[in-house]
C-alpha cells in the first residue's frame, strides 16, 4: 500500500528527529510564525498534515512560560543538565537516545501490550499525522530564544547534531506529544492507562536526559498537551476521528500480538522518574 508512505514514515522509523523535520518544513512552508492558511495550517501542506485548529486560541508564553535568565528555575534547569550527564553510559541514557530515535508508537509498545503502527492502525496515525501540525505550532518558539543547555553548559549529549538542529525550535515537543499520546491510548485502553501514562512521563524526561530540553521545557510539554487536546475536542471533526482512532486501537489490542521486544529492560531504565 504506498499511500502510507509519508504517514508510516513519520511514526515508525524517527522520534524528536523527525518531529523536528516537520517543524522546520512547516516553519518553511509558512513563512514564519504567524503565516497561517484560513485552516490553522501552513500553505501548501500536504492534506495528511492538515491542522484540525484553524484557531487555537492558546499561547505558550501564558500555559506554561519559561523561566527568566538567572531565576531560581532557570538555576535549576541549568543544575538538572549537569547532574544528569553523569548519566551517561547508564540504561537511563540508552534508553532516553532510544526514545529519541524510536517512532513514538513503537516507544509506547509495552505500555500499550500491542504495537500500532500504519498497518493495523491507519485512522490512529491519520489523526496523529494532522494533530501534530496543531501540536508544532503551539511549542514553536522563536529561533532566538531557542537555546538549549547544552549551548549553554559543557556535558555530553544523546543526540546527534543533526536532529538537535532539526527539532531545535520546538523543545517541548517531545514531552507534549507524549502526553498526548499517552491520553488517547489511555481512553482506548483503559486498563492500561496507568502504564501508558508513566511511558509518557518517561518518554518526555527522555528530552531532558538527553539534554535536548530542560526541564521547564519538559513540565512545559505537559502543561501544553492537556488544553491543546480540549480545545480540539470543541471541533467536531476531531471528535469523529479520535473516536474512530480509539475504536481501532481497542479492536487491535483485543487480536492480541506478540509481546515487544525490550519491555523488561525498558521498565526497569524507566522505574520512578528524574524529574
């Protein structure tokens, strides 16, 4: 079937890089921040990128604003970066570059009991697929205020150059998109809920380990993901694809599938939290 293409792309083979490379494409493609089309999404979009939000009536700067230079937040965002590279070399840190590498379905796998992916869960990555373009908006910062900790702190990074360049605007997308995720697994499976939950909290610390993201950027994600997902409750058709996605996930989770592989290492990198 070729017309997963773009969409098994997106969810099976990147985590934060590829988040990343749809930010810089629809930064590009809008020609700036504000540069909108009538539907929330920037012009020349291809439909399976489409925003559900033409407005979304929420900033960032006033859910979840970033500490000032110098503030006992900022000092402590600063310290979190240089006590966690001690991390390096430990299941923790392989686990965060695996959770910066790995498609964010395939990171939510144990949690879930099942994998999803394009195949056996096309209307969930459809929804995922546009939501996102919501999501990247609403984490965008500007490119000057993008400084992560690790420009600002010697210590080794889990990421490559290459995809801390490409999600470099957006830094609290890791951790909002994994609440989000986590939400709407959560609804489908209920009986799992507390497992996908905690893989979401741990998927977003995963950003901040790394050094990709500090850690009011992390709690940033969080904050952000819960009103953006009300919000695009308000619109009738996400409401008829979320319920068609979760429709899909349950049935898929009831056929049973073999087990993940990894899901003992992954839960004991992950115990408790470092945030």
């Amino acid at each position: 079937m070729r017309a997963r293409g773009r969409l098994g792309t997106v969810f099976n083979t990147g985590g934060i890089a590829c988040i990343g490379l749809a930010a810089i494409a629809l930064g590009a493609a809008a020609g700036g921040a504000h540069a909108q089309a009538p539907n929330g999404s920037p012009p020349g979009l291809p439909p399976e990128y489409r925003a559900y939000l033409a407005q979304s009536g929420l900033h960032r700067e006033q859910l979840a604003p970033r500490p000032a230079p110098g503030s006992p937040r900022d000092s402590a965002d600063r310290a979190f970066f240089q006590q966690t590279r001690k991390l390096e070399g430990t299941p923790r840190w392989t686990q965060a570059q695996a959770d910066a590498g790995k498609g964010v379905l395939k990171a939510f796998a144990c949690a879930a009991g099942t994998t999803l992916s394009a195949e056996n869960a096309p209307r969930l990555v459809k929804l995922l697929s546009r939501y996102r373009t919501d999501m990247i908006t609403l984490t965008r910062i500007a490119p000057q205020e993008a400084q992560r900790p690790y420009q600002r702190d010697k210590g080794a990074v889990c990421l490559t150059d290459k995809a801390l360049t490409m999600a470099g605007n957006t830094p609290s997308i890791q951790s909002a998109w994994a609440w989000t995720i986590g939400l709407i697994l959560g609804e489908a499976l209920p009986a799992r809920g507390d497992a996908l939950m905690a893989r979401a909290r741990s998927y977003g610390d995963s950003a901040a380990i790394c050094g990709f993201a500090s850690v009011s950027e992390v709690m940033a994600g969080r904050d952000l993901a819960g009103p953006l997902l009300a919000r695009a409750r308000a619109e009738a058709e996400f409401r008829t694809d979320l319920a068609a996605a979760q429709q899909e996930v349950a049935h898929v989770a009831a056929q049973g599938s073999a087990p993940a592989e990894g899901c003992a290492a992954e839960a004991e990198a992950t115990a408790g939290s470092v945030l």
